[in-house]
C-alpha cells in the first residue's frame, strides 16, 4: 500500500467539514487505495466540539484513515501536507458588511498562506472554500510565494453541480448524462453560469443543451439566476447555508485535481487568471479546465456570445474591486 496522504481540513469543526471529512476519509477523493492522515484545524473555542468529530471518525472504524491529527496550531495543521481544503472561515453575522466579512476573512487567509509556505509540501494543493472564496485563495497564494500560484483555487464547483442538476431536471434525464457546464468568475450572486456548451447524452448519442432545450429565453434567465440565487434557497429553506452539496462539491474538485478529468469533458475551478477570454489578470476568475497529471489547464477557444461577454465583464470587475478592497484591507 502506499504511504499515507497528510491532508488538511480547516474550519474541521463546522457543518461542512462534518460532510466531507467522512467523504475523504472513505476514499471518495483519492482513491481507495491512498491511505490517509487528516490533519484538522479549527480555533481554539471548538476544540471541544473537534473532539466530538474526532471521535465520530474513529467509530466510523475507516480502513484508509491512518490518523488523526485536531489542533489549533497552523504550524501543526500544515505541516507536510499535500493537500488543502481551506473550509475554515468567519461567517457573516447580522449587521455584518460585506467589508467587515471580507475584512476578517482576507486577514485569515493571509495567516494560512503564510503557514501554508512554511510548513507544507511544495506541490501541495489547495482548494479555498471559506467566503469570498475567489480573493481569499488570491490573498493566500501572494503569500506563499513558495508554492507555485497555480496550486491555489476556490470552489465553484457547486454552482457547475447546482447548474448540471438544473439543466437534467429540465431535459428530464438522470444528471450523469449532462456535462461541460461552466461557472465563469467569481463565487457569487454576479457568477455565470453557462449552458452553451454543455453536452447530454440521449439514447447513447452526445447532443448540444441548448439544441436539445430549445428554449434560449429560459437558459439566459431562469436558469442563470436560479444557480446564481440557489445558496440564497437552500439557506432560507433549510435556515443554515449549504453543507452536504458544499462538501460534495469540495470532495469533486480535489478528485478531479489529483486524479484527472476524462476525455472530452470540463469542469469550472476558481484559478488564477491568465486574461483568456478577455477576464482581468490576477484575479481568480472561475473558467472552464481539463486536468492532466495533477496540471489544470485553461480550455481554449470557446465561443463568447455578446449576452455571455456583459456577464464575464460584470463578475470580473467584481472580482477586481474585491481584490483592491482586500489589499487595502491587508496594507492599512
Ligand atoms: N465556495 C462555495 O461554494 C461555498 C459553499 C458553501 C459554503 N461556503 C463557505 O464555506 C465556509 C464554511 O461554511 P460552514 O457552513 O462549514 O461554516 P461553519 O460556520 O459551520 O464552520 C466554519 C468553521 O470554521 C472555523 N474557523 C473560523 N475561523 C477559522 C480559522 N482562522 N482557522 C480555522 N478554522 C476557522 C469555525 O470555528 C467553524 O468551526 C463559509 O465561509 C461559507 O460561506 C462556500
């Protein structure tokens, strides 16, 4: 069997992480022969609760989960791990502005940045989760200058999986039939979600969404602002926001990140832009990737219409002020 994987989860003993700890510790992410060691931080107020999630993994009697390691530390938490799902963020409370949040937020991920150069492997691979996802993984990339910058991303996984679901529901097939959905830009009510194009397999031949729905009107609107306004219902439904789907969405993209994409098929990852298809530079903007040997590489060549050009300008822009307000935050 192979040497034991040290992977980090932050923010371990939230709602999320309480899904996707079970979901990497059985294998669902890398593989079902990696053994593992997870390494679990969170602040000093859970540590209780961290025993409690602790102990649950051990009764889980997991056959690849070679140890556990909770802490308080980040010295402790990154040390020589190869991957980070960087979950672990301070949430918005009533009365809170969207500044203060980002505020708090860019000033931890400055600090996990910093032990993420110190103490973790140098091909480690880290997925941002915690809100604003896009800028925290920024923030935290610019200070690791030790890791390359390609090895930061944030989730928008779960808006493409929000948006696969959406599209089988309308075409009525099982959601495995439908793929190539994108997310561009930054996780947020101005992310756009893209059907055209997306394929589905009908009757085992691969056809085009938007010829198979036949509806251009519902995909440029409902469609758009129902995955764009989706975390808004799962919150006012379920009164916390979303935990299970969150997780999944986490447990695809580091799956797809270490273990590759298949053929013909793209998922959306938050990476650090390049400037393909007119995005700013230097932000990380959600596109379109194929994975190869643990390499994400930005696909080419598809067509923008003019509805789809308005909609990268607006969530790029956002993504610029959001960075702007964050280096601020961080050089006052
Ligand atoms: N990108 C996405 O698609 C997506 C989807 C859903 C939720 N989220 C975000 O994920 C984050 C976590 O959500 P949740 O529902 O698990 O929240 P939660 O409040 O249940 O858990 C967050 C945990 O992070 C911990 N934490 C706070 N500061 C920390 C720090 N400096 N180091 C380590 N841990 C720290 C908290 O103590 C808490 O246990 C939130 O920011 C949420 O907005 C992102």
């Amino acid at each position: 069997m192979a040497e034991p994987l040290r992977v980090v989860v932050t923010g371990a003993a939230g709602q999320i992480a309480y899904s996707l700890l079970y979901m990497v510790a059985k294998g669902d992410v890398f593989g079902p022969n990696q053994p593992l060691i997870l390494h679990l931080l969170d602040i000093p107020p859970m540590m209780g609760v961290l025993e409690g999630v602790v102990m649950e993994l051990a009764d889980c009697a997991l056959p690849l989960l070679h140890g556990v390691v909770p802490t308080d530390d980040p010295a402790v938490a990154f040390n020589n791990v190869s991957a980070a799902f960087l979950v672990g963020a301070m949430p918005r409370k009533q009365g809170m502005e969207r500044k203060d949040l980002l505020s708090a937020n860019v000033k931890i991920f400055k600090v996990q940045g910093e032990a993420l150069d110190k103490y973790a492997k140098k091909d480690v691979k880290v997925l941002v989760v915690g809100n604003p996802a896009n800028t925290n993984a920024l923030i935290c990339s610019r200070y690791a200058p030790s890791i390359p910058r390609e090895n930061f991303t944030a989730m928008t996984r779960l808006d493409q999986n929000r948006a696969q679901a959406q599209i089988a529901a309308k075409i009525n097939v099982p959601v495995r039939k439908v793929s190539n959905l994108i997310i561009w830009g930054n996780h947020s009510s101005t992310q756009f979600p893209d059907a055209s194009h997306a394929v589905v397999e009908v009757n085992g031949s691969v056809s085009s969404v938007p010829e198979v729905v036949k509806d251009q009107a519902w995909l440029n609107s409902v469609f758009v602002e129902t995955v764009q306004k989706r975390g808004a219902a799962v919150i006012n439904a379920r009164k916390m926001s979303s935990a299970m789907s969150a997780a999944k969405a986490a447990s695809d993209h580091m799956k797809d990140w270490f273990l590759g994409t298949a053929p013909e098929r793209f998922v959306s990852m938050g990476v650090l832009s390049d400037g393909s298809y007119g995005a700013p530079k230097d932000v990380v903007f959600s596109f379109p990737v194929t994975i190869k040997a643990g390499k994400w590489e930005i696909v080419q060549g598809l067509k923008i219409s003019d509805f789809a050009r308005q909609l990268l300008d607006v969530t790029g822009k956002e993504l610029e002020e959001e960075r702007q307000e964050a280096i601020q935050i961080i050089e006052a």
